[in-house]
C-alpha cells in the first residue's frame, strides 16, 4: 500500500508535470473511483499539487481534486507531444504492467490536459478513489516531517490508545498522518522497542527514540525511491527501491543490521510485523 513516501513522491513527479496545464477531458472508467462530478474539474488549471498524510491534493482553478491509492492504486503520467513526448512518470502501488502500454484493464480514470499528456489512474481493486473536494480532510493528526511535529506530540497522541501495541497505535492516522505498516515497522526497529509493546509502558526516552524513527524511517523512504519496486527508471533517473534498503520489512529470516539475530515476523492487528527480538526491547 502507497504510504507517505510514495504518495511524497508522486506528488514531486507530477507537480513538474501538470502545473499550469488545463485539464481537457476526465474520462471515468469506473464510477466507484470518481467521487463527484467529472465536469466541475473540466476546462480548469492545475495550480499546485500538494500532499497531505497519504492524500495527493490538486488545486485547481475553483476545485480541489483529491487522490487516495489505498491498496493498489497507481498514477501514470505520459507525454504525448514536444518536449515530454514519450516520457512518462509513474508512482504508487506497484506493478509490472505500470510500464506497458496504457491505458490498461485496470484503469478507471484518464485525465487529459491541454498539452495532449494522459494521467491514468489505475486501481486492480478499485478501493482506491479521486473526489472532487468539498471541504477539510478527515481528521489527520500532525504531518511528521513538518516542524510542529514534536515528541511530546507524538507522546500525547499515542497516549490516547493506552493499551494498544505501540506498532498499531503509531499507525492510526490521527496520531501522525501517512505513517502505514512499512514504516510503523521500521520506526519501532530504529527506536529499538518491540512492537507488541504497550504504548503506556513506554518511557520518554522511548518516545523520543519512536519520534526520531518514524522522521528517518520516513525520509529514508523518500531518499530510496519509496517501496514502488519495478524494474524502471523514471525520466528524472530515479528507481523505487526502497524496499532493498529496509531494515525489517519483508525481511524475515534474513540477519539483522545491528546484531547476530535473524528478523521475526508475527502478526500484530492483522498485519505483518517484522522485528528483531533482541534489539527491540
Ligand atoms: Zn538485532
């Protein structure tokens, strides 16, 4: 699933792409993935292309588009004339056909803008959605890699979900925005405590050490490329790697980096949790 990092990512692409183009022509392939009426977006400018927790926002001239991948959602931009001919900028869940030929089976939107370039959005499960925007988000907790991110924050949040495992309480959108499994399970390996932990029993030293991982668990995302894995190199040189590069996600069995034990992984909440049972206490 597309955390911050990939949605951070996405959102960098494309702002070099569309910013200043009008959109031409929204084709809604599936009606479940558009929110709203197609046409209010029509014939508007995209002024900026922002992100917020896992949301990719774009303003336009009088509306605000929003973009949520949740599973399997994916965006793919492509160049069809002058200078961006033939490029293409791709982000989001991952799969092999993102490089093919599109659009493809599992398209359910596709945007045209006034330089002939396509934007299509493709969701193999359809959970994933584009709104046409009629007011605030949801209640989202404090943007961590924002300055007014601090540990105190993080340990007020978290304090509200008391008895719950640290691991599923980081992950809970209103304690911090757009931290998701990947990187709740990389947060809890630097800050060296054990996932199953309960969040009242943490010390403030452990805080701390929790706010610090969740801040470099998160950039290294974004340095690496995000977990979008193909086997691609988009026009600015960049590949999605960051999975390679993870320290317990997916890593099961394999050595852990900071001692002879090998990574473990149990099920926490339902979802897969990758930990070393002898650095994270
Ligand atoms: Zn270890």
């Amino acid at each position: 699933m597309p955390e911050l990092p990939e949605v951070e990512i996405i959102k960098q692409g494309l702002e070099k792409k569309i910013i200043g183009l009008k959109i031409q022509k929204i084709q809604v392939l599936s009606p479940k993935s558009f929110i709203g009426n197609p046409k209010l977006a029509m014939g508007q400018t995209v002024l900026k292309v922002w992100r917020r927790a896992k949301i990719l926002g774009m303003d336009l001239d009088k509306v605000t588009l929003l973009f949520h991948m949740k599973m399997s959602g994916q965006l793919i931009w492509k160049g069809e004339s002058g200078k961006g001919k033939g490029e293409r900028f791709i982000g989001g869940h991952p799969t092999p056909d993102m490089v093919d030929k599109m659009p493809n089976p599992h398209t359910r939107v596709i945007f045209t803008f006034s330089d002939g370039s396509h934007l299509y959005f493709n969701d193999q499960r359809k959970f994933g959605w584009i709104k046409i925007s009629d007011g605030p988000l949801q209640d989202l907790g404090p943007e961590p890699l924002e300055k007014g991110f601090t540990w105190q924050i993080l340990k007020q949040n978290l304090l509200r979900h008391k008895s719950m495992p640290v691991k599923v309480a980081v992950m809970d959108q209103s304690v911090v925005a757009g931290v998701g499994n990947i990187y709740a399970n990389e947060a809890c390996f630097v800050a060296k405590i054990d996932p199953r932990r309960k969040v009242a029993d943490l010390t403030d030293q452990e805080f701390k050490s929790l706010h610090r991982g969740v801040i470099r668990s998160l950039r290294e995302g974004i340095k690496y490329g995000g977990s979008t894995r193909v086997h691609f190199v988009d026009p600015e040189g960049r590949k999605g790697y960051f999975l390679d590069y993870a320290k317990v996600y997916g890593k099961e069995g394999y050595p852990c980096q900071g001692c002879p034990s090998k990574v473990k992984k149990i099920t926490i909440g339902g979802r897969g949790t990758y930990f070393c049972p002898d650095c994270q206490r």
